[in-house]
C-alpha cells in the first residue's frame, strides 16, 4: 500500500490548484478523479453554458438587428455546429488543465472511484478495471455535487434532461419545460428560447427569484417574458407521462390542476452532494441530513486531518467559493495562516442576458437586520452607456451604511452586470465609501461612469 502526504479526492476547482499546490510545496500528493479533470465547473457548468449562451447571444442579436439599423438575411440556428464549439473549448480548458497536472512533480493523478476503507485509507476502484489501496497523512475530499432528480410520479419511465445530458442535444426543442426556476433553469430557458424553442418555467415558490428583492425579481421576470419565456409560480407537478416522444405534465398551479405537453423536459431543481459513494463512516465523517460534509470555519471535517472543499460541504454551490476554500487552505498548511470561511464575501452573477450580479446585503435583508441603511437605485434606462448600446433592461440597486456611508450591498440586473458589482465589491473590501465613487472619475462612456450618478441618488 502506498502512503502519500496528502490525497485529493476530486478534481474540481479546488481540489486541482490545491493538489499542484501542495506538490509544489514537496509534499507527496496523490489526486483521485472518477471522470474527467476540472469538475462540475469546466465539464457540465460554467464552461460549457456560458460558451452557449455565447452562441445564444449572437442568434438573439442577428434576430433584433433592425433595432440598431442593420437588415440582416434570413439566419439559422445550428445546433450540432454550436455543441461542437462548445464541445472544443471544453476540451481546451479540461486538457490545459490535465496537463498541467500530470507535468506537476511530486503529484500522481490517478482516474478511478474512491471509497474510504478506513480513517486515513483509500480503495480505488481505477477506471482501467484494476483497484488498489492508498493512504495519506492528510485527505482533502472535493466531489461536488450532481442533478437532483426529484421524487415525481412517472419522471423514472419518462425522457427527461437534466443540466449535464441537455448539454449534447443534437435537436432544438420544439417546447422545453423546465421544472426549477434557479439560475441553471433560467439561464438554459433563455438560451433555448433564443435558439427557437418555446420554453416554460416551472417555479415551485409562489415568488420568483425569492432570495432578491421583490423589485430585481420583477425586472429579471420582466425581460424574460418579453422574450415570451412563460413563468409559472405556486407550480407543482404531481405526474409525468410519457407518451411516444411527448411529456404530459400534470401539475398544480396556485392549487388549480392544469395539463403540460412538452417536446422536452429539463430538471433543474437542484443539486445532490456525490458523499453517499465514498463510505465516510469508516472514516469518521459527519455528514447533514441532505448528505453535504459538515466542516468548521477552517474546513476541517469530524475527521482528524480529513478536510472537505467546494459544493460537498453545502456551502454556496458557485466556482469562486471552491477555489476560494482553496485558497484557505494553502494559506494554513503552508503558511501557517489562520485563514478561515467566517464573514466571507459571496458574490455571484446569472449570465441571462442582461445578467443578474450581486455581493453583500441587499434590501430585504438590511431590513431584517434593522440596520440604518439607504438605497441607491436607478434604472438602466439612465445610463448613457446602455442606451447607446440599445440594452437598457435591467437596474443597479446598492445599501449603504447611513452613518458611514461604506457599501454593503450591491444588486445589478444589466449588461455586464458582474463587472459592475465587481467594482461595488472592491469598494466594499477597500473601505471606500459610495461619496469617493459618487466623486470618482471613470472614463466616459463606460457602465463604470453610472456609479456616479446611482450614488447621486442619495440626499
């Protein structure tokens, strides 16, 4: 039985730069990967959907071309020709990062399941049809998390897609449903309602977007149904039947019983943690009730010396975060930090088109907190920028502290709109206040400039 200082189970965003970390450093390292190199993130998530959206983005332009005083010819979505740009620049982000690993001395990446056998023991089943046993003085678990399939009459002996199997359609849907109404169902929605088909959203809450502010929530529902993307709240659907190559829905929608017939179904009603293979219990690992790894502020499982990373330990379930506990952990083994998960900033973006970004507190929870705030709004349609480029849906909303004037909270719905939370985040962890970006020259035209006047908004 080979013994390594460290094993990495999983090679997502934290567990990759954390395995060539630690190689780097000296330490024997071993990474176990199941499937492919790079994860949830660069194999079925952010890589492969926004290279998509791209595509998406480009279709929904050439339709509006009129808009802006272009006539375009007739066009033609492409389906296979865009799966396979998507399929390449996949290909390029896991085979950079493969590479990079396997050049690394010191670290041994080894493709096969994992499954603990004892405290500081690793069975791996390898992809080759050949097991073999590894220990460690230190284990770091990053295995992420997969569709969540839901417990609904008829689903099991129906066709349905979930976030990973829809990312290989050869065929546009003629009418997809999507059952959830996150981020991953709002951003497939629209992509496949600019590549023709019609889309349906099936949202289980009675408010939309229920964790925004009810004003962000009703302009994001406002540009997705003037693309005829149709929402349904209070919807809960009770059976799935297949019939020949349809879907009939039976569901509940605000307590009326009401019938869906759909070309294709879409699952995006959340994620499931991928622990209930890895046998944690002879390891000694505490899991929740929903199956996430239960760790402390430094990452540190029930385990001594077993740490758990990225959407495995139910933490917000975004790349950032991963490379983040990355960065926490790197920091305490080799630097001796006392980095910790405490406090942290969490920020995030949908990329529907405009896109949907936020970091810190926003209105409903600056109200919970009865915290002496103001607001700073203002609508795209104002911003010189915007209205130049004929994107002018959307907002851009930030929570100040009434007494010190610092940020601490930034909401934008617009073009670019990470970018320009990014910039509010900046000041946040700067300490700058919004009258120093009220003051601030930003060069014209840019989105940057409209801080000025959002934050002019305040008496």
């Amino acid at each position: 039985m080979e013994h390594y200082q460290a094993i990495i189970i999983g090679s997502g965003q934290g567990g990759t730069p954390l395995a060539k970390k630690l190689a780097q450093a000296g330490w024997k390292t071993a990474l176990i990967e199941k499937e492919k190199v790079g994860g949830t993130c660069v194999n079925y998530g952010c890589t492969p959907t926004k290279t998509l959206i791209a595509s998406a983005k480009v279709a929904h332009t050439v339709a509006r071309a009129s808009n802006w005083g272009v006539k375009s010819n007739e066009y033609k979505v492409n389906l296979p020709a865009i799966i396979d740009r998507k399929n390449k620049v996949v290909a390029q982000f896991r085979g950079g990062s493969q590479k990079g690993l396997e050049s690394t001395e010191n670290l041994t990446l080894i493709f096969g399941e994992a499954t603990f056998t004892g405290e500081k023991q690793i069975k791996i089943k390898r992809n080759t049809g050949k097991e073999q046993v590894i220990s460690a003085d230190k284990i770091f678990i990053d295995v992420g998390t997969r569709p969540t399939v839901p417990d609904i009459p008829g689903l099991a002996e129906a066709n349905y897609l979930t976030s990973t199997t829809i990312l290989d359609l050869q065929e546009i849907p003629e009418h997809l449903v999507i059952i959830g109404a996150g981020y991953i169902a709002l951003e497939y929605g629209q992509m496949f309602r600019r590549f023709g088909s019609q889309v349906t959203i099936l949202e289980h809450h009675a408010r939309f977007l229920k964790k925004e502010d009810e004003d962000v929530a009703a302009e994001v529902q406002k540009f997705l149904k003037n693309e005829n993307i149709q929402i349904l709240t209070q919807a809960k659907v009770t059976h799935i039947t297949q019939q020949e190559n349809n879907q009939v829905l039976t569901l509940e929608v605000a307590g009326k019983q009401t019938k869906i017939t759909c070309s294709h179904l879409l699952l995006a009603a959340g994620r499931t943690p991928n622990s209930n293979t890895l046998n944690l219990n002879v390891a000694g690992v505490n899991t929740n009730e929903k199956g996430y790894i239960v760790v402390n502020e430094k990452l540190e499982t029930s385990a001594a010396d077993i740490y758990a990373i990225g959407e495995i330990t139910g933490e917000p379930k975004f790349t950032h975060i991963s490379y983040n506990d990355y960065v926490i952990l790197y920091k305490n083994l080799l630097e001796q930090g006392q980095e910790t998960t405490t406090n942290r900033m969490v920020p995030y973006c949908m990329f529907t088109d405009p896109q949907v970004a936020r970091v810190g507190l926003n209105e409903t929870e600056a109200r919970e907190k009865n915290l002496n705030f103001k607001v700073a709004q203002m609508p795209m349609a104002k911003v010189a920028r915007a209205i130049e480029t004929g994107e002018t849906a959307g907002l851009i909303k930030a929570i100040v502290d009434a007494d010190t004037g610092q940020i601490l909270g930034a909401t934008v719905v617009g073009p670019e709109g990470g970018e320009l939370m990014s910039l509010m985040q900046m000041a946040m962890v700067g300490k700058v206040n919004y009258q120093t970006l009220r003051e601030m020259i930003f060069a014209h035209p840019l989105y940057a400039e409209s801080l000025n006047n959002l934050f002019a908004t305040i008496e």
